[in-house]
C-alpha cells in the first residue's frame, strides 16, 4: 500500500486535536507534555498542602503565610512521558477479506500513531505473525511521521500466528508503561489467554481491536467446499449447507463473545468491527466511544 494512501490529509486535520487517554497514572523517565494527576513541579497550579519539616521552602506559598500565618505547599500538575505501543497483526490470515484486514488495520494503526506523535507522546509499532517480524523503536514528534507511515505501508501479510510468542517478545522489549493497541483477527488456535497475560502483568491500558471482514462475519459460501486454512495448509471438506452456516455463525458469536467477556473481567477495552465499517467512522466515531481517544 503506499504512504500516501494512508491517511488522506483531510482526515489527517480531522484527527490533529484528538489524543489518546491513558486511564491510568504513569510516571515517565521525563516531563513530556501530557497531564498527569501526579502532583508534582511543572508550571501549572493544582492544589495546596500542610508544609511538613524537610520540604522544598521554594514550595512555600508566602501570600498564604502572610494572611494566615501558617505554611503551606503549593503543588503542581506534573506532567509526564507516555508511551504508545501498537501491535499490528501481519499474519497470513490477515491477508484476507474485501477490503483486506491488513489494509484495513494499518491504516488504523496509521491513525493512532499520528495521534500519538502529534502529542509528543513516545509511539513504537510492532508487526507480529509467529514472533514480533517488524519494529519501529520508540520514537516521539510529528517529524517521524513519514517514516512511521513507510512501515506500516511496507509490511506484508504472511506466515502463522502466535499470539503468546509475539505478546511475550514484544513485552520483554518495551518496558515503558502506557498504552497497548493491539490490532488482530485473534485467529490463533492456542488462544489468546496466556498471551495477554504478558501485558496484564505490566499493568498498562490494554486496548484490543478485534478486526474481520464481512466475509468471516457472514460468508456466503454454499455447496461441496474444500476449505484451506491459509496459515497452516490443511485442508477440509465441507458441504456448505444451511444449518452449517448457522453453526458457523453460532461459534464464531461464541469466540467474540469469549473475547469480550475475557476482556470485561480483566479490565481490558475491547472493540469488534468488520472492514465493512467506514475507516474514518471507526476511528472519530468507535474509538472515541471506547475512551481510547478523546
């Protein structure tokens, strides 16, 4: 897919003032330009406190002491580093569908890192299949744009899926705690539980995009069908009738709604949405509903 049809520039100033939200506390390794609701030194007043024996006497608010002859702290809102991590699932079974997820998904992931960027929020980009394939290391500014948006446009669909394997790599490498987008079709026949596990320990804002074409969502499909699995090969026959079709449609309700579920407990935000969805609908309309952009 190339650059430039990754985000058209209308949309780009549709999404200029967006940001995402972290709704957690975080403390980064410097003040970067996001509110905290830590007290700390920025500039901007929050709230007074007791003086207490070994505070900074810069801190002294002395109009305070002259009225009421007591000492008293002013604080600070602080202002702190995010980190943004979205993970893009590059599997083969991401290659499917009309338009195809991949395409779909990257453009997603297109939109959040701008957001990102253009927060001076620290935004890095993952491509897993079997293990973590592709990284764009933690990078901050509107000036990495275009080589964010080279990636994401280069990368290809390929290869099997794991989940736990890649969530496991891609946890050990970035440390930072923040924001984790992952965007997949979550096709993995060991299942996502142990995976998230990696990030749940991290204790950051997990954000899953669970992402299908139309034609996983309701196939079409009728007659004797040889179906292949196009991570693994393997083939099956089927005779693609009516009440198969309304079982197919019954488990595939319960995988999401499994997910759904899995993440509800756990404090994880979850999304599903087919590519039939408006691109710019899903990101202004969806993700805003979800509390991951405000």
């Amino acid at each position: 897919m190339p650059t430039t049809q990754l985000l058209e520039p209308d949309f780009i100033r549709r999404i200029e003032r967006l940001s995402l939200v972290s709704k957690k506390i975080f403390s980064g390794s410097i003040k970067g330009e996001r509110r905290s609701k830590k007290r700390g030194m920025s500039a901007e007043f929050a709230d007074h406190r007791d003086y207490s024996p070994g505070d900074d006497i810069r801190s002294i608010d002395w109009n305070i002491y002259v009225r009421l002859d007591r000492l008293f702290l002013k604080l600070f809102l602080e202002e702190e580093d995010l980190h943004v991590y979205v993970l893009l699932d590059v599997s083969e079974s991401m290659g499917h569908g009309e338009p195809s997820k991949i395409d779909y998904a990257r453009r997603v992931a297109a939109a959040l890192a701008y957001i990102g960027l253009a927060n001076s929020d620290r935004v890095a980009v993952g491509a897993f299949a079997h293990d973590v394939v592709e990284v764009f290391p933690p990078t901050r500014g509107k000036g990495m744009m275009f080589r964010l948006f080279d990636f994401l446009a280069k990368l290809q669909a390929g290869g099997e899926t794991s989940l736990s394997a890649s969530f496991r790599s891609f946890s050990l490498r970035n440390k930072g705690r923040g924001v984790v987008v992952i965007i997949s079709d979550f096709f993995d026949p060991s299942g996502y539980e142990t995976a998230l596990k990696f990030f749940l320990a991290k204790r950051v804002d997990i954000f899953l995009l669970h992402i299908l074409s139309p034609q996983e969502a309701e196939p079409e499909l009728t007659g004797d069908l040889r179906l292949t699995d196009c991570e693994t090969g393997l083939d099956v026959e089927v005779s693609m009738s009516a009440p198969m079709l309304k079982m197919y449609r019954r488990n595939l309700r319960v995988f999401c709604g499994g997910l759904q579920d899995y993440c509800s407990k756990r404090g994880i935000n979850y999304l599903f949405a087919t590519t039939k969805v408006p691109f710019d609908q899903l990101v202004l309309n969806y993700l805003r509903k979800t509390g991951l952009l405000k």
